[in-house]
C-alpha cells in the first residue's frame, strides 16, 4: 500500500470515526416513559394547563400556553420545555406565576413530562 493510499485509509477512519462520535452524542441516553410522564403531567401539571394541554383548566388566569398547538410545539426545543419545567416560567421569559419543579421532580421525571407533553400536539 502506498503512502496515499495509507493516508486515504487513515482520513477515511478519522471522518468514520468523528461521524459515529456525532450520532452517539445525538442519541438519547434513555428511552423516556410516556406512562410516567403522563402521571406526573396531570398531577403536577393539568391544573394550569388542562389535561389535554389546552391550557383551559379555568383553574389559573392569566390562561396558560395551549400544549397541543402544533406549530407553536414545533418552534420549541426540549430543553426549552426542560428548562421551562424545571426552572419555571420566568427563566425562559413566561409567566413568573409556573413553578420551578426541580425541588419536586428530577431530570428524569421532567424528561417523561417534556415527551409526554410532545404527544400532545398530535392527537
């Protein structure tokens, strides 16, 4: 083999190498539960926003986000919806009155709730 062809092979490697890098650092570290998700969405969550995430719960004013409007679920990331979660409203510019979770739900549990809450759109 010549040097070219030993630098193709070792360029070829490398590219290989980093493009599976990418999708593993792409991939989720866990499955998320939707079950759980939807158990933790309607105890902690469903007051404000409905249980279909219409935000009509007529339990909170002023109303709160809709969750099932698909173009506006679309714009927002899920680490957005995390951190909207976990940190409440104020820390992504909503409403001061959405609690932060993080005292009473971990990383875990929110994750289930942020892919629960993507479900919702598609009903």
């Amino acid at each position: 083999m010549t040097s070219r062809e030993r630098g193709a092979v070792a360029l070829a490697l490398f590219v290989v190498f980093f493009a599976l890098a990418a999708v593993a650092r792409a991939a989720p570290a866990r499955s998320h539960d939707l079950t759980r998700g939807q158990v933790l969405f309607l105890q902690y969550c469903s007051g404000c926003h409905g249980e279909d995430g219409r935000g009509e719960a007529k339990t909170f004013r002023p109303n709160v986000g809709n969750l099932s409007v698909k173009e506006l679920m679309d714009q927002l990331s899920d680490e957005y919806l995390f951190a909207a979660i976990q940190k409440g409203g104020a820390a992504v510019g909503k409403n001061a009155a959405m609690p932060a979770w993080s005292t009473r739900l971990g990383d875990d549990e929110i994750w289930d709730i942020v892919a629960f809450v993507r479900t919702l759109s598609h009903r």
